[in-house]
C-alpha cells in the first residue's frame, strides 16, 4: 500500500478517541457520565451486537466497546487512561464522596513535562485511570 503521489497531503492531525473494552457498557456509561461528569455523546447497537458509546470531557473522547461475547483485547492493552484536569485536590474530594477508591492515598507530584500532579484510579472493569494535572502551563 504505497503512495504514488509526488505531493501527500495526508498527515496525522491529533487523537481522535481511546476505545476501551467493557463487560456491561450500562454499567460503565453510568460510572463514565454520572461519577466522573463526561457526556455521553452518541450510542450505536451494531449488527454483529457490539455496543459502542462515546464519551467526552474536555478534550478527552472515550468509546466505550462491549461486544457480545466479552472477548478480552490482550496484547496492546492499554495501561492507563490519563485525564487531563485543573484543581485535582477538589476532584478527588468530589469521587471520594461519590466513593471512587484510589489506587494510592495520596495525589503525587512528579517532575516530569515541566511538573505534574497525578493520582490513579480504576473503572467499573478494572481500567486504569488517572487524573494528571500540568503545574505549569
């Protein structure tokens, strides 16, 4: 699959989504949209009885998949989702009463990409989660 054209327009233009694989996509739909605040943007039922929902916060756009018969991915997996956020103190505040339990117990500063505050969680089929803040913009 080569390209025969002297002057290629195509180029890679940014991320699109991040498609994570699901047991019960109602299950998740509600964790993603009522816990964590994305919005739930479209839903299709495929022919084959795979479901998809699309998520948004922000930047970030999640497509939650759930097929049929709840087939794991393996190699290629993703490790971790990264959210980008501001005031991250007051976000975990917030999941804490809505009893999202944290991977650690305490929000950590790394001195990576300038600075960053970052604290990891898990999704209702043990997706790994983080919220990342930039110290610095």
């Amino acid at each position: 699959m080569g390209c025969n054209c002297e002057k290629c327009a195509g180029k890679m233009t940014g991320l699109a989504h991040i498609g994570i694989m699901v047991k019960d996509i109602d299950v998740s739909k509600e964790f993603y949209v009522d816990k964590l605040g994305f919005i739930l943007t479209d839903e299709v039922n495929m022919d084959n009885g795979v479901r998809l929902a699309f998520l948004n916060v922000g930047t970030c756009l999640l497509e939650l998949v759930q097929t049929p018969d709840h087939s794991p991915r393996g190699a290629g997996a993703v490790d971790h989702v990264a959210i980008e956020v501001e005031d991250i103190e007051t976000l975990v505040c917030k999941l804490v009463e809505k009893q999202i339990n944290f991977l650690t117990n305490e929000i950590a500063e790394v001195p990576i990409l300038g600075g960053i505050k970052n604290i990891f969680f898990t999704g209702p089929d043990g997706e790994r989660l983080e919220f990342f803040e930039y110290l610095k913009k």
